[in-house]
C-alpha cells in the first residue's frame, strides 16, 4: 500500500487527473446499475415472475451494498483505494460471469446471485469512491463535484437500457411477447429460452473488461489520500466520540441516502411498466428510463452552474426534497391526457420523469453533511452511507407489492413519506449533533 497523502498536497492537475478518473468510474457505476431498468421487465417475461418478483432484481443487486459496506471500510483502510478498488471491480467480474450459467438454464435465482456479487463489488468502489470525491476540494463546493460524478453516472444510465435493449431485443419480440401466452409449453419453453439466453455473450464482454478496469485503476495515476485527516481542532471535538453511531447526523444521513435512492430507483425502474400499463410496449418504452435520467443530468448542470456561487448546496438540497414531494403529488393526482413522446399517455407519467430532476441535488447535499466532522471516523461513516444504498433493494419491493395489491399509479404513495423525511433531514436532521434520548 502506497503513502497516503493530504488534499493539500496535491496539485491541482493531480487534483483534476483525480476527478476524471472517479468520473470514469461513476460512468461504469451508472451502466452498470442503470441496466436494471430493462433487466426488470425482461426477466418479467423471460422467467415469467410477477411484479412483486420481478423487482428482486433490484434487491439482490443493492441488498449487497448492506452486506458488504463496513467490510469495504476495512478492505479500504487494509490495503488502500487503489488496490481496494481493483478488488471491487473484479468481484463485480464474477458477478458479470455469473450471468453465463444461469441465461444458459433460463434460471432466476442463479441470476439473482450474479446480480447480489456485482452489487457487491460496486459496493466496495462507492465506498471508495464517494468519500474521496466528497473531501478532494473544498467542502462549499463538494456538491459540484458530486454532481460532476452525477453526470458520468446518469450518462451511462442514459445508454445502458438503449444499449442493452439494442443488443438482447429483436424489432419481432413485439410479436413474441403478444403470442406467448397462446403458445403450447414445449414452445413457449423454447422461445424464452431463446430470448433468455440472449445476454450470455454480453455479459461475457462485460466480465472481461470490468476484469482489466481493475488492472487500469490499480496501475492509474490515482494518489492515495487521507480521507480520516482532521484539525487540531476537530480531533479535540471527536476526542470523547468512540464508535460512529455517536454522530446522529451521520445516522439520520444514512436514513436519507436509504430513502432518496429508493426513491430515484423507483422513479427510473417502474416508469417502462408504468407505461405499459398504458397500453406502450416495451419496445416503445424502453426508452422512458432515459428521459428520467436526463432530467437528473439536467439537474447536476444546473447544480454545477449555481452551486455555490448563487445557492449554497444546502439550499438546493431543501429545493430538491421539497420538489420531489411535490412531483409525487402530481403522479397521484394529476389529470387528463398528454402526447409524450409520439404515445397518448397519462399526465401522471410526466411526473415520473420530473422525478429525475427533483432527486438529482439530493445525494450531492446529504454526503458532505453527512459526512461533516467525522475525521478519523470518515471512511466508516463514508461506509454507513453506503449500506443507505440497500434502500434501492427494499424499496421497489415495496412499490411492486403495492401495484400487485392495488394498482401502478396508486404503488407511488411509497415516495410521498420518504420525501417529508428528507425534507426534513435537509432543515434540521443534519444539525443534529447529540442524541436528546
């Protein structure tokens, strides 16, 4: 393990060499997250499962992140970020590889156990990686680096779904879908053992080059910092605090990240059955994803634009929370009808996307209050966010038990509490410093 150096010590190329690299790999967080969003309705058809079923997809990748996040603080504080991160991707090559014996027998849970690994691996990097993001420059402007990082990740959860649609779907599967219900078993087998089987040599290349990315970033120019450093000042503060749930900011903070990411997961992963509940095929709805990531984009631009120069980040967090409760609102209740996209849909929907915009300020504003005075205890706070990232699994499950029970557009009464809560957290949750129990 290489010396670690201060955010001081580096110049400010290293500095921006720094920051590209990290947006690198938000990029291949974001693809490989992002592509659940088509892998849902895909594995809906193909293994034949419920909505409530259908949204373990989900689960399984983000409940790693609960698992293995303070193993990744340890794993990072051991062997460094650079090696820690090498890990990560590779674990998440496994995870890749897994996807070949289980497309190859049309196999749910084998899926689900490849989903579980790469999420385990992307556990270990945004451990790393967004505590490092967070404290590489001044913590005023923390938000417009994240937001920076946001646009890496959006951007590639713009292309994931139409890349990996692109690659797995046929312009007949529309045909295919409407008849399987009418086929005898023997060839229904057949046709969704096809249709399955079509990600075994995709996921083989993904496999392989998460596999060298680790190789690259290990090898990369990327310093080592310490991210535990802390002031005279703040070590005298902390020198009473022995274990990290002594920070109830940091645990309230967790409880956001928990809830704002099951928020944004929803808003991306249900608007393609959403929309089909509005009589758009898949097909055609593939797509609806992107638009709620490129309001998200459109977000970080503005938050990169005025952050803090004209809105300090605090600011638009409370803007954000606030707006995304107001959206919710409008997909429960808005009426009448809208042409979107060449398609006559509900208003609803429209809301869905607006989602995008009001969750993109949300995680920038809450790690660097988060994650604000914790010093030596950074890295394990940094890892306590993460495990927040498990929201993203439970979440959805909810949202699918509730469109089973009830129906889609009633499921979204889920976001409405989460975001009070973060409301909340955004005025006042982030100044608790004592617990009053």
């Amino acid at each position: 393990m290489s010396q670690a150096v201060s955010i001081s010590a580096l110049s400010k190329r290293d500095t921006q060499v720094s920051i590209l690299i990290i947006g690198f790999m938000f990029f291949i967080f974001g693809f490989v997250s992002w592509v659940n969003a088509i892998l849902i309705p895909y594995f809906k058809i193909g293994c034949e499962l419920s909505n409530f079923q259908a949204y373990f997809v989900t689960f399984a990748f983000y409940i790693s992140y609960f698992v293995m996040s303070v193993p990744a603080s340890f794993l990072l504080k051991k062997v460094g970020f650079k090696r820690g991160m090498m890990m990560g991707f590779w674990l998440m090559s496994l995870g890749a590889f897994i996807f070949l014996p289980a497309s190859m027998t049309r196999t749910y849970p084998i899926f689900l156990f490849g989903l579980f690994t790469l999420g385990a691996g992307l556990a270990i990097l945004q451990t790393a990686a967004n505590p490092y993001i967070t404290v590489l420059g001044p913590q005023e402007s923390a938000a417009q680096r994240i937001s920076i990082m946001g646009i890496f990740n959006k951007g590639a959860g713009v292309l994931a779904p139409l890349v990996f649609a692109a690659v797995i779907l046929k312009a007949t599967d529309s045909d295919l879908f409407k008849n399987l219900a009418n086929m005898s078993g023997e060839a229904r087998n057949a046709a969704l053992d096809e249709l399955v089987g079509r990600v075994t040599v995709p996921y083989a290349i993904v496999g392989s080059v998460l596999f060298l990315l680790g190789l690259v970033v290990r090898y990369s120019p990327l310093p080592e910092i310490d991210t535990d450093a802390e002031s005279e000042e703040l070590a005298m503060v902390n020198s009473s605090k022995h274990n990290i749930f002594q920070f109830p900011h940091l645990i309230l903070g967790a409880l956001a990240i928990f809830l704002h990411v099951g928020t944004q997961v929803i808003a991306i992963d249900t608007i393609i059955g959403y929309a089909g509940s509005m009589n758009i095929p898949l097909m055609d709805a593939k797509v609806f994803p992107s638009y709620t990531l490129l309001a998200t984009i459109a977000g970080y631009i503005l938050g990169i634009i005025f952050i803090p120069k004209f809105i300090s980040q605090v600011n638009a967090f409370r803007i954000c929370t606030i707006l995304g409760t107001l959206f919710t609102l409008g997909i429960l209740w808005a009426q009448g009808e809208v042409n979107f996209m060449g398609h006559q849909v509900d208003l609803s929907i429209c809301f869905v996307v607006l989602l995008g915009l009001a969750n993109s300020l949300i995680w920038a504003g809450i790690w660097p209050l988060a994650l604000d005075g914790l010093g030596k205890f950074t890295k394990l706070g940094a890892s306590i966010l993460i495990m927040g990232l498990c929201g993203n699994a439970i979440m959805p499950l909810f949202y699918g038990y509730f469109a089973d029970l009830y129906d889609l557009r009633s499921a979204y009464w889920v976001l409405f509490p989460c975001y009070l809560y973060l409301v909340f957290y955004s005025i006042y949750g982030h100044k608790i410093r004592k617990w009053i129990f």
